[in-house]
C-alpha cells in the first residue's frame, strides 16, 4: 500500500457506498486512494443487496424483503444477513446436531 488509509478514507468511502473491506482490497491492489474512495462498485457486487430475498427459521419465516430491509427489520447488519446464504455458512449448520433450526436466506426469484 503507498497510502495508509485514515479513518476519514474509510468514512469517505462508505458514504460513498463501499465497505472497509472493499475499499481496503483496492488499495492493496495498488489502487490510487482517491479512486479507492470514489469508484463505484461494480453492477454485480451492488445488484445482490437490491435482489428480493426471504430469510426463514427452521420452518417459520422471519422477513422478506432486501438485505437492508431484512437487517433493519432483524436489527442485525446487512453484512450479517448476507453470511445467512453464503456456502460458509451452510456448510457450518452441516456440523450442527439441530441444522433445521438455523436461519436460511432464499433469493425469491422475479415474476419478470
């Protein structure tokens, strides 16, 4: 890294919308700090938290909504809810004596 990142970059790049991890990859990767804060995310990495999903418990429905509505409704980060449908996650609840009580995030597909 040719710049070490203060607290106000990292500020500045989530008003920007892009997380510290994010913002800390680019610079890794050698990315200039001011293109670091203000380049967007790409479609793909910004499109899953705009996707419809619902996030159930065992059988019972906890919320439907985005990641943020979801998180917001929950009272959890967004990030949190993400983790619900990653493969990370699915191959933890395997190991798990009761995995049909632990929550499970479903992307609900479009009618389009």
């Amino acid at each position: 890294m040719k710049h070490k990142p203060t607290s106000a970059d990292y500020s500045a790049a989530k008003a920007n919308g892009i997380s510290a991890t994010a913002f800390y990859h680019r610079l890794r990767r050698g990315w200039d700090i001011g293109k670091a804060i203000t380049e967007p995310l790409q479609i793909q990495e910004r499109s899953k938290r705009h996707r419809v999903f619902a996030l159930y418990k065992g059988d019972e429905l906890l919320s439907v909504g985005t990641i943020e509505e979801i998180a917001e409704e929950l009272n959890v980060l967004p990030e949190t809810v993400l983790f619900y449908g990653t493969n990370v996650y699915k191959r933890r609840l395997e190991t798990r004596k009761n995995p049909k009580n632990c929550r499970e995030l479903v992307e609900l597909e479009d009618d389009d």
